[in-house]
C-alpha cells in the first residue's frame, strides 16, 4: 500500500498500537517521509550568508574623554564607543584618583568598529585630526598625565600602522613634533556611568557648548564622508 500524508492521517484511529507503529515506520521509511525529515534538517542549519560581523577594538586617548567619545559616536562603522581609564597601575581606579594624575592612567575611549566599514587606520587619522598631538600631557586646559595623546594597539598590525602613520606625519605635517605614546593595551577600566555618552546627555552645559562642540563641527567639516 502507498503511504501518504492523507492514508496515515484518516487511519490511525483504527489501527492497534502494534499496528500503528508498523504504520509510522514504514510512513517514516517512505519517500514522502524521508523528504519531510530532511527539509527540517536543512531548515535549522545556519546559513552561511548571515555570519555576525567581526568587530574590531581601538583605544585612543585624546584630552578629555567627553570629547572624543562625542566625536568617535558620529563615524560610519562605529558600533560602540566606552570611556575609561588605561596605561596606569592602580588597579579598578575611580575618577577622583584620576584626577590626581598619580594612578599612571589615561582618559581613553574604547572603540568597536567594523572594518569592513571604517578602518584602523581611518579611525587613527580621525583621532590625530581632532586633538593637538604635539602638546605633551596637556589638552586645551585640561593638563596632567590622565590627558596624555596616546594610542593603546591591540596587536602587531595596529602597533605597525600607528607607528608608520605617526612617521608620515611628523614628517610631512608636524615636522616631528608629535608626542603620541604608542603602546600596547592593558587591563581597560570603563569610567563611572555618568562619564558614559556624556555629550548627548548634557548638550546644554557649558563645557560642551564651549569646548565640544567646536571639535564636533571640525570633524563634520573634515570628515563629512564619514559622518553616520
């Protein structure tokens, strides 16, 4: 007898157990059965076209973090963007002690981008374009070592771009006046709550009227092509 869906269906009321049984093995045997069964198996396989994209890390440190994490939030290919502290060896640091400029630490942003979008090296002529790399452990008003121009490399690739980038400009810009710290990263410390997406929380208040705002229309005039 053929199985189908339909005989199987109207049937099995009428069947003893054993009898049901035979029915459902040869229902499972039949090709009707075996190529329902291997339409479910295909359909839970992931397909290959929808991979997570792969995000990469950058820290850089630049003066004050509101700032360059306001500006880093704007870049096409920017997923997330985390204020913190770096570079130091005071261990779980608060802001207070950064500011001492004592723990050794760094105001940085970390970055997670896709490169398929924006590259390192992008994301590294943004960061030298939108501080002052030449004034060592100073931006702006802002002084102390927590304020240094620093870049903090994941691995080999970013340290040899950094470096070569940093050599480009001192020669053709700077006239070897950048004081950029180049080093590998360490353990990274994300700053207190209130320190994180500060810009976009506190438009009105003063500091970044006065001093966020100009380097965010400097970064629309520069990097327009790259502005989510």
């Amino acid at each position: 007898m053929q199985v189908t869906r339909r005989t199987l269906f109207c049937n099995w009321k009428n069947l003893s157990i054993p009898a049901f049984w035979c029915f459902a093995l040869a229902w499972m045997l039949s090709p009707l059965g075996m190529a329902q069964s291997d339409s479910k198996a295909t359909s839970s396989t992931p397909s290959t076209t929808t991979k997570e994209r792969k995000l990469e890390k950058a820290t850089f440190g630049g003066g004050c973090f509101w700032c360059t994490e306001a500006v880093f939030q704007r870049v096409k290919g920017v997923e997330k963007v985390v204020s913190g502290y770096t570079g130091g060896k005071t261990k779980n640091p608060t802001y207070e002690e950064i500011c001492t400029g004592t723990t050794g630490h760094a105001e940085v942003i970390q970055i997670e981008f896709d490169p398929k979008v924006v590259s390192f090296g992008k994301l590294l002529e943004i960061h030298w374009k939108t501080h002052d790399p030449t004034t060592l452990n100073k931006q702006g008003y802002d002084e102390g070592t927590q304020y240094r121009s620093a870049i903090f490399y994941e691995n080999d690739e970013q340290k040899k771009v950094a470096l070569e980038y940093k050599e480009k400009l001192n020669k053709e810009v700077y006239d070897g006046k950048i004081v950029t710290e180049i080093t590998p990263i360490g353990v990274f410390y994300a700053a207190e709550g209130y320190h994180q997406n500060y810009y976009n929380l506190n438009t009105a208040k003063g500091y970044c009227r006065a001093v966020i705002v100009p380097k965010l229309k400097k970064f629309d005039e520069v990097f327009s092509d790259l502005k989510k």
